[in-house]
C-alpha cells in the first residue's frame, strides 16, 4: 500500500519534549500517514561537536515514541558514507522504498536556512516540505521556488533545546519537566552529558 511518508531528521542529542510535540503536529497534520523519525549520527553542519553514542540516542528515541503506532525510528542514516547529507538519505530511501509519497518535516528556523542546505533544489525534486509553525516567528521571504512545496502545521514549541539540557544535566539540575522518565533513566544508567560534549 502506497502511504504518505513524513521524515523527521535530528541528532536526538538528547531526545525532548520539544521534539515529541513537534512529531505529533506533523501526526496530527492530515498530510501523512507515518512518521520516520532518523536518526542523524553526525550531521554536517555540527562537525565540531561529539554527541553522545548513537546507541544511547537509538534507544532514547525508542522510548520516547513507545507506543505510537504512526512513528517508526529509523537508523539508516547510521550505513550512509558520512557526511550525511538529507539528499543522500532521500534517494536512499526513495530506491529501497518505493511508491511511497515523502514530505521533509522541518521547524519554521529550518526553512528560512533551506536554501543553503547541500543540493536543495533536488531535495524538492523528491519530497515537498512540511514545516511546524512557530508563533511570533517571522519565515521572512522564502523563494517562490521553495514555498510552493510547502504545507504549513500550526504548533506551539516547547522553549527548550538539547543543549540546554545537556547542560543542565551536566550541572546536576532537575529535567524532569522537560524530558520522558525513560529518557532520564538512560542518561542516568548510562552516565551521559556528565561531561562537557
């Protein structure tokens, strides 16, 4: 059966309530049936940084999206040749999976930067885009050729970011607001983001 495939990238570094609620808008949009969320081993763009083992960020991931039935956690990009760029992962996925629909699912801050993302325009020759609104953020102009593959999906952002919370797990301060008790579990059984990544 042919679906309608929504691909959601990230380091996952870790995996937080801000990425959850973000997956749901992109569930909840109409426009897909599933949700692949991949995950990234090194992303281009962030060749200065070491993330935690992909491993622990495999089985964050794995925990944070139990139980839902329309989100499937993909480790493909982990075989590519690094870097890992999303067109090399598009056609991979477009040759192994054929006769699906596939749709980019991005944050607003990502599709004002899309233009400079590594051979773009045949991106939009795979897949359209699907982008999370962010209240009060302004996308600005967006190339015509761009904004004609996008679909707009209201959400409402939790205001926290990996790094935020690799630091203030570093810093021993409580992260339960922001993070799925399983999550926690890994990080603390496994010792992550104790020093300074």
């Amino acid at each position: 059966m042919n679906a309608s495939i929504g691909l959601f990238g990230g380091t996952f570094d870790p995996v937080h309530n801000g990425h959850l609620s973000i997956a749901d808008a992109f569930v909840q949009s109409g426009f897909i049936d599933e949700l692949w969320v991949l995950l990234t081993p090194d992303p281009p763009h962030k060749t200065q940084k070491v993330h935690a083992p992909f491993i622990y960020r495999e089985r964050m991931l794995e925990q944070a999206f139990e139980g839902l039935s329309s989100v499937s956690i993909s480790t493909i990009e982990n075989i590519l040749p690094r870097p890992t760029y999303t067109i090399q992962t598009l056609e991979y996925i477009t040759r192994n999976h054929p006769g699906h629909r596939y749709s980019l699912c991005i944050g607003e801050d990502s599709l004002v930067h899309f233009s400079e993302w590594y051979r773009y325009r045949e991106i939009l020759d795979y897949c359209d885009l699907i982008v999370a609104r962010r209240p009060g953020f302004d996308a600005g102009n967006i190339d015509d050729r761009i904004k004609k593959h996008v679909q707009f999906v209201d959400h409402e952002p939790v205001d926290i970011s990996s790094s935020e919370i690799r630091s203030m797990v570093q810093k021993g301060e409580d992260v339960t607001e922001y993070l799925p008790e399983a999550v926690i579990e890994i990080i603390q059984n496994n010792g992550l983001y104790q020093s300074d990544h």
